[in-house]
C-alpha cells in the first residue's frame, strides 16, 4: 500500500519513460512500453512457410503461394504439424519479450496478452484438435531466479481463453543449456541433449499436444521437445510461440 502511494506520487513528479523511445509513458501505462511502440509491433504477415511459419520474400516462394514448405522442413522430419505464431521477434517484440525475461518486467505481459488475444480472436486455430496444451518447462535454476515461467504465463492464458487443459507437470527440464542462438546447428543439438525428460508418459498416447514458448529461434528447442514427446506415441504436435525469428 505504502508502496503503491509512494510509486504513484514518483510518477506524477517523474513520469516513468518508455523503456524503447524514452518519451513519457501515459498516466496509466505499467507495461513500460508506450502505446505508440507497442503499436509497431510486426505481425507475421503472409507468404511463409506452412510448417514453421518462416517468412518468405516473394522471389523465395516455392511453386506458389500454398504449396508452402521452406528449405529446412522440406529436408528435416516433421516433428510437429503447423507453427502458430503472431508476430515477429525483432523491433518492439525483441525489446518487450527482452524487458519480460531478462529484466523481470513481468507487467509487460499485460500488453503481450492483448497481442495474444488478438491472435487467438482473429485466426481460426485448431483448438478442436487439440487435447492439451504444454509450456516448454524451464530448468529448475532458471525458475528461481527469474521468478517465472514466460511460457507457462503463455500457456496458461491460453488454456484459459480455450478451455483446454494445460499439463506443467510431465515434461520437464533436467539439464541447464546454453542460449541456442550462437550455436551451429550441431552445437544445437549436443546442447539439448537429455535437456527434457517426460514423466508419466503413456498419458500422452493418441493425445494432440500444443507447445508452447516464447520464442521461436532456431526451432531446435521445441523440435527437441516434440521429438520426445513423439516417442510417447502422441497423435499430433502443434508448436505456438509468441514470436518468431524473421
Ligand atoms: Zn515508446
Ligand atoms: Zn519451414
């Protein structure tokens, strides 16, 4: 209580700036990031891929328009069946989900939520088919210390607005691992190596699963994840991530 009085007179004498532009966040924003910022944030728009959803530039699309696979998914093994994905993870996204992870601005997700329920309102994604929704567990450690998990906070906003049951308990996390992003690609997957481990496992027979993350980068965590999760005879996979690498 004495806290919020105190928060709110330092902020009629210092208006708190937004953590991207600097000018003065509205009276009432607590998401850090002011309207006109959040506004430019980039949806994933049209072609890409139909797998993992990378954007293409119209010279890249392979024989037209819907008959989209890109390079990689054309060669690698389909782990999961479709990528859901709003937004791209560069600009504003990159800074918010940045703000959200690294700096522990967990009000941030209050924007993010709307971004989500956007997506979620506006796309006719397969919720029907699906039996239940996992977030990408993190490793016991990283918990601690960030205090949350972004994916569960995902999933679970998700599970609300679908009714479908989100499953925190059985894929988990055993092993800390680097940041994927500077790795090769064989570096990627030594690094997730026994990374997940699933309990209960034979609940997971003829099941449709969403995954769900924050990011999808490289792909190669949530690849490894289904890939798991398909050796408990899983129906189908579904990967939904907040944003995705350009
Ligand atoms: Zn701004
Ligand atoms: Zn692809």
């Amino acid at each position: 209580m004495v806290k919020k009085v105190v928060e709110g007179a330092v902020s009629l004498f210092f208006p708190a700036q937004c953590k991207i532009c600097k000018r003065s966040l509205e009276p009432l924003n607590r998401s850090f990031i002011c309207s006109s910022c959040w506004s430019k944030v980039k949806w994933l728009m049209p072609p890409y891929c139909s797998r993992c959803s990378k954007p293409f530039t119209p010279l890249d699309v392979p024989g037209g328009p819907f008959s989209l696979l890109c390079e990689e998914c054309r060669t690698e093994p389909a782990l999961y069946k479709r990528l859901l994905v709003p937004t791209l993870y560069e600009g504003v996204m990159k800074e918010a989900i940045h703000l959200l992870k690294y700096e522990r601005k967990k009000r941030i997700f209050l924007e993010i939520k709307k971004i989500l329920k956007r997506y979620l309102e506006q796309n006719s994604l397969p919720f029907s088919e699906l039996n239940e929704i996992i977030p990408i567990p993190l490793h016991r450690k990283k918990l601690k210390q960030r205090g949350f998990n972004q994916a569960y906070l995902l999933a679970h906003f998700i599970s609300r607005f679908s009714n479908l049951k989100l499953v925190d308990k059985f894929l988990l996390r055993i092993r800390e691992t680097q940041p994927q992003i500077k790795l090769s690609k064989q570096e990627r997957m030594a690094n997730l190596k026994d990374a997940f481990q699933v309990r209960n496992g034979t609940s997971f027979r003829g099941k449709t699963i969403l995954l769900v993350d924050d990011v999808y980068t490289t792909g190669a965590t949530l690849r490894e994840a289904a890939r798991l999760l398909r050796t408990f005879e899983t129906r189908e996979i579904y990967v939904l991530t907040l944003a995705r690498a350009p």
